[in-house]
C-alpha cells in the first residue's frame, strides 16, 4: 500500500505536535515529501538488491609469482577444516572464476580460498584467508579484463589482451578504439577481432600515435552477445621512444605456461630502470625481426635498440652463421638509420623441461654450440649485454629454478635479464638521460 506525500506528512507532523514537539506554521512539506520519496525509494531498491538471485559468482585475486594454476575451494564457513569444504576446482589457469551458483543453496553463508600450484598440479604455497563468497563480484554484467598495460612504461607494439572466462561462453568479441585527437574523450573503433579463448594475441601492431581504449564481451554458443561490454582498459601509442625492444617470446613476456604477456611481472621490461617500448613478438625468429624492422620498429624512430632474439633459430637447428646473418642485416639496418645497436646475448634453453610441454618441440640435439657461436658473435660487438651466464646452470642449460617450460624464463628470469640491460645502459650511457621517457 502506498500513500501519497502529503498524506505521510500529515501524519509525521500531527505525531509530532501531539508528542509536544512545536511545529513551524511555514513548515515546507514538498521538500519533506520529497525527501520521504527519495527515502522510500532507496528502501525499494535495497530490497530488490537483496532478493536478487545469486545465480553466480566471480571470484578474483592476485596472481602469485611462479604459480602455474590455482586451486580454489568453496566451503561452508571460515572453518579450513576438511568438513567443511563443499567444492573445490583444481588447476585454474587463471588469477580468477566465475562460478555458478543457481544450485548452491546457501552460497551466501559460503566462503572461498585459493593456493598456487605447480606444472604438475601440485600444492606451491600457503592458501589464502578464507573470505566470504558474498564478498566478491555478484551476478557480473561484463567479462573482467586482467590486462597490466597501465604497469608498463610502454604498452607492447603486439599487446595480447585477456579477461578471466564468462561462466558457459561460446566466445568472445574485442574491439580496439581510438580517442579522436579533434574530440576528446569521444572515441572510433578501429579494429574488431573474435576469438574462443580468454587470451587474444593481437597480430596487428600498434604504430599509428594516439590514445587507446580496449573492450571485451561475451558471445553465446551462436555467436550472440550475451554480456555487456567490459570496463575500458587504456594504452597509448608514442610517436616517439628514447629505447626500444626487438626480439621474440623473450622479449614479448609471458611465463610459467600459462601466464600471458598481458601481466606486467613476466616482461622484462619491467624490471628496467630504463622505459623501453616492447616491439618483441612471441615465435619470431631473427630472420623474422629483420624483416619486421621497417615496419615495427622505424615509426617509433628509436635512438637505441635492445635486440634479443635466436633461441627459435638454435633450437630448431638452424646452422648459427646463417642466425648472424640475420643479426647482421639488423646491425646495417640500425647504422643506416642512425639507431644504436645493443646486442643481448641468447638464453639457453633445458630440454629436459621442454620435453614435458607438449605444445613445445623438442630441442634440436646441437643447439649449445649454435647458440655459443651466436653469442660469440653478440659479444664481439661494441654494445652487447651478456646475460647469460646468470641463467645458466653447471651443465649449460637454463636453469630449471628459473623456468617451467624450459624455454622461457620466468619472473625471477626476467628480472635478472631487466636488471642486467638496465644496469648495462646506465653505465655504459651516463650522458643519456635514459631514465626519462
């Protein structure tokens, strides 16, 4: 039943009177009706917001250094007693769930944790502090991008985008759109892609200036959007950088299998005191970096270029003089353009850990001496930075605390290899002022 305002302001100020408290003759009834009608809708929509049904839940946390996967618990209660586990999800590769609680009865009383786990799905770490289920993202609207662009100094020339997964998706749409520099804040799509991931390696790279703004939303099994867009995630693209990067997966960043290049601790980059714009792309051999040269790394007009890259040319066998060929076609280009050349020497590699990956080939039986004919080469050069010898292990291989695939180092690996280049330039360019962007 509902009354009028003027009718429920009546009342308040006939009770006031008989409980003796003196009412003004003037008294603004209008503005107390209103403000009685903004009470009572408040009232209102806190009601509906409490028998809103909770038919899911998206649960997110921090990703933890090293950890390949998560395990994720439900569990009645603060209690971390077995008993009072109602479910649990093993190897989530991701720093976040949606989990579906249409059949959860008494979800709301629920609380959730999570431990780190190893390749082999193992226990790494401590569990988190049970927190309540309630507590977290209710019902999401949209898909949640993890994406650290806005950690970088840069965001990469080939940024990859991702989002933890829509609970029961049959895929995704991205678009990418551009602010227009005549009209701020108003902004153009500029590209649309699909995919049936939560991982999107963009293949087109980013050279054109501007400022950026990225979305993603979910499709259903037809291909129908079935969620709203995400909240926009920003990039920028410079016309101009001080340093850039060119190379391969190394250089791209990602780790421990599972982790995208998209989070800011598997990028070397990071580590660097020195800002250093990204243009690594992951499975690119040298041959491959020469030939990108015109195009990804000149609209940048760089005055120094960190160049590391030939572990996809020695572990496929490639013979090392024709890998320094291809190093040598890099270096004319940098000369002619005025760019200084560094050269970082090739990490190894450990077969033995690649051999467990099968997404991953294995590694040609002569790649140690191609690899030290390469870097050989690199350390002849008059600007080179050996980072190899801290990533070695007594039997040449990388070392296996630093890796889980066996190819590419992890966080730890790429904070020696960040830190060793951005000891290296400091040093070696005093004059440069190459702290600042």
């Amino acid at each position: 039943m509902k009354f009028s305002n003027k009718i429920v302001v009546a009342v308040i100020v006939g009770l006031m009177s008989f409980s003796g408290v003196v009412v003004a003759e003037d008294i603004n009834t209008e503005a107390i009706g209103n403000a009685i009608g903004n009470i009572t809708s408040e009232i209102e929509t806190a009601k509906e917001i409490q028998s809103e049904p909770l038919d899911k839940v998206r649960i997110n946390w921090e990703t933890i250094p090293g950890a390949v996967s998560y395990r994720l618990v439900i569990q009645n209660g603060e209690s971390t007693s077995k008993d009072a586990e109602v479910k649990h999800f093993n190897r989530i590769p991701n720093n976040g769930y949606e989990l579906d609680t249409t059949n959860m009865f008494k979800a709301k009383d629920y609380y959730w944790r999570v431990c780190p786990l190893d390749y082999d799905g193992n226990v790494m770490g401590p569990y988190s502090a049970p927190k309540p289920l309630i507590g977290e993202e209710v019902n999401p609207k949209a898909p949640l991008a993890t994406t650290e662009f806005e950690k970088m100094a840069y965001s990469p020339l080939y940024p990859v985008f991702s989002w933890i997964p829509v609970d029961g998706s049959g895929g995704y749409e991205i678009r990418v759109s551009r602010e227009n520099k005549f009209s701020p804040g108003r902004y153009e799509v500029v590209r649309e892609m699909t995919t049936k991931n939560n991982v999107y390696y963009e293949e087109g790279g980013y050279t054109w200036p501007g400022h950026y703004m990225w979305q993603v939303r979910s499709q259903n099994k037809v291909g129908e959007p079935n969620t709203e867009w995400s909240e926009p995630k920003y990039f920028d693209v410079e016309q101009h950088v001080r340093v850039a990067a060119l190379g391969d997966s190394i250089t791209h960043g990602g780790g421990v299998c599972n982790v995208p290049p998209g989070y800011a601790m598997y990028s070397w980059e990071y580590y660097s005191q020195v800002p250093i714009k990204n243009l690594g792309c992951s499975g690119d051999s040298v041959q491959v970096m020469a030939q990108r040269f015109d195009r990804d790394v000149m609209p940048f007009s760089p005055g120094m270029l960190i160049i590391m890259g030939g572990v996809n040319n020695f572990r496929a066998g490639e013979d090392g003089w024709d890998t320094i060929a291809a190093m040598e076609q890099i270096l004319a280009e940098c000369q002619y353009h005025n760019v200084i050349p560094v050269f970082v020497t090739a990490t190894p590699i450990n077969p033995g850990l690649m051999s467990k990956v099968p997404t991953i080939e294995p590694a040609a039986w002569n790649w140690k001496e191609q690899q030290q004919l390469l870097n050989q080469w690199i350390k002849n050069q008059p600007y080179h930075v050996d980072v190899t010898p801290a990533l070695t292990d007594a039997n040449g291989n990388l070392k296996a605390e630093l890796t889980t695939d066996g190819l590419h180092p992890d966080h730890l690996g790429k904070k020696i290899i960040g830190e060793t280049i951005s000891n290296y330039l400091l040093t070696t360019f005093p004059s440069y002022n190459l702290t600042e962007k």
